[in-house]
C-alpha cells in the first residue's frame, strides 16, 4: 500500500492544486492518547502537571518530574515493528519499558478510573498526530488483580476494539466503538497502536471500574484533558514538533526545508497518501525512510 515510499524523487510540479487541499500544517506534536476512557498519563496531565489532585498523580510527579505528564502524547516505542511482546517486559506494558514512564507501570488501585459497562463502548483517542497504522485494544481478563503489575497474559486475547487509523483524524479525534465483556472491579484497558508507515508504536493503559462499588475507591473523578489545557502545556512538551522526541530522527527533509526547521511543514498530502516537501515553490515527492513524521 505505501508504494510511495519507494517513490524516487521526482518533481511534481505538474501535481494538480486539488491535491494541495489535503495539506496540512504539520504542527502539533506526535501521536496521541486515548481520551475515552482517559489513560493514566493523560488522566495526569489533566488534573495538572504542577498540580496534580490525586495521590497517584502527586507520587508520579515526586517520582519522575512533570516532564512524562507534559509528554503526554508520546509513550512509543519508535522501532516497535509490530514486537511488542518481545520488546515489553511483563510488569513494563504501561510505560512500553521507557523509564520515562516507569510511574504509569505502579500497580495501583488509586488511579483515576472512568466508570464503564458491559457492551458498546465509544472509544476516544486525541491524536496529536494522525498516522496509518491499526489501534487494537485489550482489557484485561476477568479475576484480574489491578494490584498486581500488568502482565501480557492477563490480557483477553480478544480485542475490545480494534481500528484502522488513517492519516486524518476527525477534529484531531479517532472515535471508534467496541465491545466491553462483563467484568466486575477495575480493570485496565491496553492500547496498541502500531503505525504501518513507519516502525514506530504508542502504547496506553486506561483504568476502568465496572460496577459502583469499585468506582466509589477513586478520590479523584478521571477527566481527559481539554483542548485548552492541551494548548496550555505544548510549550513545555519535549516531543519534537519536526520529529518524535529523542526517540527518533526528525525526517529527512529536503535541504531547503531542512534548513528551516521551525517553519511548519506542509507534510501530509492527504488523498494521495504522499509526502511532500515544500519548498521554493517547489513541490518535491521524495522517498523518506520515515515518511509521516508529525
Ligand atoms: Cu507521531
């Protein structure tokens, strides 16, 4: 499908305006998180990285700083490939074995939980940047114990959901349902999103409580970020705006383009599933090892 990334480079100065409609500023950081039911680093970064309201949150910024909290779109593994299990330790799957993120590996049972049930369920992910790939998300088996840490094998081996993302997303929005088995207590929702332009995979853990009772445990109410509050902390993220953190090489650009980094850079041709690096007037369609870079 992505034969463009064996394209060599041609001029494309005869590509039609219309494609130019897809473009779009690439500006926001990489990736996302799911929003709905909020995982636990986004659930953080809501309630605020300098001012976190639960006891979870307080322990994970006393532990690792706010940066993983302002950092709150990324948790990939650049080079994932589709090896999860090998590359993710058991007791590691929260953080995707970045110490980075070692806090969100806690085996709690105080993290912010949103209230679910059995049946449909409309999933929500914000991505700060849309990449194709495919989003499949587990929950963990019935009798499993959230005060033990996550291991792969407690794991439903069928998905919750799974997604074809697209390189759109809906108001920086993937929404898709699935399915909730019945279950009772808490519980943790695993998300894999494994991008098929490219190696890279992002990986989150959402805490759910099916049934009251177990709800009533979390002090602190789970809310997802707003978009305000999003805007309010990208200044302090560390994912590259060019690239994806220090995980990963910002793209090969063109020398024009790459010699003004802090330009926005129209990357993403939608329709035509190309890249495309604008420069000089010139429309440049050019093989990149890394084509989506956000
Ligand atoms: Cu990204």
């Amino acid at each position: 499908m992505p034969s463009y990334r064996r394209t060599s480079a041609v001029a494309a100065s005869a590509l039609s305006a219309a494609a130019l409609v897809g473009l779009t500023p690439a500006t926001a950081g990489a990736h996302g998180a799911v929003f709905n039911p909020v995982s636990r680093v986004a659930a953080c970064y809501a309630e605020g990285p300098e001012t976190p309201k639960s006891q979870v949150c307080k322990d994970l910024v006393a532990d690792s700083g706010t940066q993983p909290l302002y950092d709150w779109n990324e948790v990939n593994i650049a080079n994932a490939d589709g090896q999860h299990q090998a590359l993710i330790p058991d007791g590691k799957l929260c953080s995707a074995n970045r110490a980075k993120y070692r806090a969100l590996d806690w085996a709690r049972t105080d993290w912010p939980a949103t209230a679910v049930a059995a049946g449909s369920f409309d999933f929500k992910v914000r991505a700060t940047a849309a990449h194709s790939g495919t989003m499949t998300v587990y929950i963990t088996k019935a009798g499993f114990d959230p005060t033990q840490p996550l291991k792969w094998s407690d794991l439903d081996a069928t998905p919750v959901a799974v997604y074809n993302t697209t390189r759109t997303a809906t108001d920086g929005y993937y929404n898709f349902t699935g399915t909730l088995p019945a279950r009772t207590g808490r519980h943790i929702v695993y998300k894999v999103w494994q991008r098929n332009d490219s190696p890279e995979a992002f990986y989150s853990c959402s805490d759910v409580t099916f049934g009251g009772a177990a709800a009533a445990q979390t002090q602190v109410k789970a809310h997802a970020p707003t978009e305000a509050k999003i805007a309010a902390g990208a200044d302090l993220s560390t994912v590259s705006h060019a690239g994806h953190g220090g995980d990963e090489q910002a793209p090969a650009l063109s020398a024009e383009t790459a010699a003004a980094p802090t330009s926005p850079l129209p990357l993403a041709l939608a329709g035509a599933g190309a890249l495309a690096a604008f420069a000089g007037g010139t429309l440049l369609l050019g093989r990149r090892r890394n084509p989506s870079a956000s």
